[in-house]
C-alpha cells in the first residue's frame, strides 16, 4: 500500500471532477486518493460512481472544513503517514506530490506548494490578502510563510491525527498558524497552480472580507487562547 | 453617562470577552461562532472606554441621549444574531432529519439482503 493519500473535497464540481482525479489516476497510478462528496446536489457523486473513482459520499452539506476532515479520519484510520490537501476543481498539480513527500520525509509536518518561493507576488487585491495574513502568521509564530492561502498541502501523520479529532481544524491559514505556534516544521516548495478549469469560485468581495476578518482575527487573537484539549 | 453606567458596560464587556476565550480555550466553540462574539465584545470595550465615539454618532443622528443608540445599536446586533442563529437552526434540523433517514433506510437495505 501507498502511504500517500491524496484527499479530494469535492461539492458541486460536476464539470471538473471526471477530469481532475481521471488525470490524477493515469499521470500517478501509485497514488491513493480519496473524494469527499459534500452533498453535492449536482452529478458530482453519479460521475465518481460511473467512473468507479473511490468516494466517501456524504449525506449532507458538512462545508470545506467537515469534508476535508472525513478524509483526514479516513487517513487516520488507515494507516497513511502522508496526506495532501487536492481541490477537486483542476488548479492544484499532483506533479508536486512527489517533491512534496520528498521535503516531507527532511522532517517537516507540514509542506505547502507555495506560488511565490522563488516567484513575485503579484499585486492584486487578492495577494493584499495573501500579504495580510503572511504578516499575521509572522506576527504571531515569527515565520515566514510565502503562500499560505496555498490549498495544497501535505501533513504528516501527527497532524493527520489532530485533524481527524480535533475541534475547530479547518484546512486554513489560521490552523496552520496555531500548529506553527506549537512546534509544527513548515516547509514550502515552488508550484505553478492552474485557474480553475470549470464551475465557478465562491469568492465574492463581501465573502472575501468575511473570510479575511477572521482569519486574521483568528491568528492575532482567538488563537493566543486556544487550549489543547480534545473534543 | 454616569459613571456607575460606564463601569458596568467596562465590566459587562471584559467579562462577555473572557467567557469567550474560556469557551475557545476548553476547546467547545468554533472559531466561527466565537468570531461574533469577540467582535461584539470589542465594541462594547470600545463604547465603555471611549464614550466621545458614542456622542459624535449620537449628535450626528440627533438623536435624544447616547443610551438609546447604544441600546439600538446593541438591540440590532443581537436580532441579526438571532436571526443567523435561526437561520443556522434550521438548516441544522435539516441535516438531523437527512442522516436519521439515511440510516433508517441504510439499515432497511442491509435487513432485506439477509
């Protein structure tokens, strides 16, 4: 068995999903992955099913964080010592799964594909976001991370077990704040990551400014009280 | 304002701000919801530590004394909380009735294979 999972949230991605894990299973046959459907209310759980694609299918809408937990449980459960966040929606390469792993086994909890280590920014209103919460998370840990909006990232097996059982583990950038606080090894490596192929993002400006007040609220305050109990 | 009024607002606002740190810290709040909560406390720490702010806003609605818009203004906050918990509710008794009725029908399934 692979020790690499590869955990694919998936709602509503109809137009991407056939494509995306279909790409994934020819380019790196080694590879186990899993899909979580969110209650999607599309074809998203159909197509996995005529494509005989391995599919956790949830009965209702859990949200980002719950789906991307299902599949942190699942990895905990069997055993792998890697998992990768992967979006279903066809922007994230799994190329980098391999140079990922390789960071990993340097001895990192955490590897992020990061767009900007070797490259510039770019100045656009979302990269103003992108440079808020890199200034929170240096502010709070004292490291300096390039990209961490970057959906692409690989945990080690210790993390895979606080995701899978812990309260208020969503795959954002205020999580990996708080587990940088406590002691987490962060590595990033360069990515080239793709505009999504199909279906629309769910970014408007006015969820936009919601998800960056608290995420910045989150790593400059709420986690300074964050205690370590289990759920 | 009086002074006995500013005191009780200071206290009111750092205890509602320490419960929900004692929430968050026991691990029993998500961020999200505690997001509100924090916010709302700021404001009130704000209001009782800075009443000028209140005062400016007040004369700039003319309205008759700072109390009724700190009363309005807290008022409103907490019906739109009411509301998005309402809302949240509802969707949640949604969610129970769905997996009760995905199990129910699971099981039904697994008994009529045997």
């Amino acid at each position: 068995m692979n020790d690499i999972l590869v955990i694919i949230p998936a709602f509503n991605e109809e137009a991407n999903i056939e494509t995306v894990v279909g790409k994934l299973i020819k380019n790196h046959p080694d590879l186990d992955y899993i899909i979580v459907n969110d209650g999607s209310t599309d074809q998203t759980a159909e197509i996995c099913r005529k494509n005989h694609f391995r599919m956790i299918d949830l009965p209702v809408n859990l949200g980002l964080a719950g789906a991307f937990q299902t599949g942190m449980r699942y990895a905990y459960r069997n055993g792998y010592r890697y998992a990768v966040q992967f979006d279903g929606d066809g922007q994230h390469r799994a190329e980098y799964i391999r140079p990922m792993r390789e960071k990993m086994d340097e001895g990192y909890d955490i590897v992020i594909a990061s767009r900007f280590v070797s490259e510039k920014k770019p100045n656009t209103p979302r990269m103003l976001g992108s440079n808020l919460i890199s200034t929170a998370i240096f502010l709070t840990t004292g490291i300096h991370l390039k990209d961490p909006t970057s959906g692409m990232r690989m945990y080690s097996r210790k993390i895979i077990e606080e995701f899978a059982n812990r309260i208020n583990f969503a795959p954002e950038p205020d999580t990996i704040s708080w587990l940088l606080k406590n002691g987490a090894k962060a590595a990033e490596i360069q990515a080239k990551m793709d505009l999504r192929t199909g279906g629309r993002s769910y970014l408007t400006p006015l969820t936009a400014a919601r998800y960056m007040i608290r995420i910045l609220l989150s790593i400059l305050f709420i986690q300074n009280f964050r205690g370590g109990n289990r759920k | 304002m009086s002074i006995l009024f500013r005191a009780i607002l200071i206290a009111a606002s750092v205890i509602a701000t320490c419960s929900v740190m004692i929430k968050i810290r026991r691990a029993k709040m998500q961020i999200e919801d505690a997001v509100f909560w924090v916010l709302f406390s700021f404001l009130l720490i704000i209001l009782a530590l800075f009443p000028p702010v209140l005062f400016f806003f007040t004369g700039l609605l003319k309205m008759q004394s700072p109390a009724n818009l700190l009363f309005l203004i807290i008022i409103f906050l907490l019906f739109a909380k009411v509301f998005s918990m309402s809302v949240k509710l509802s969707r949640q008794e949604e969610m129970i009735k769905t997996l009760t009725q995905e199990i129910a029908l699971e099981k039904e399934k697994e008994e009529e294979k045997k």
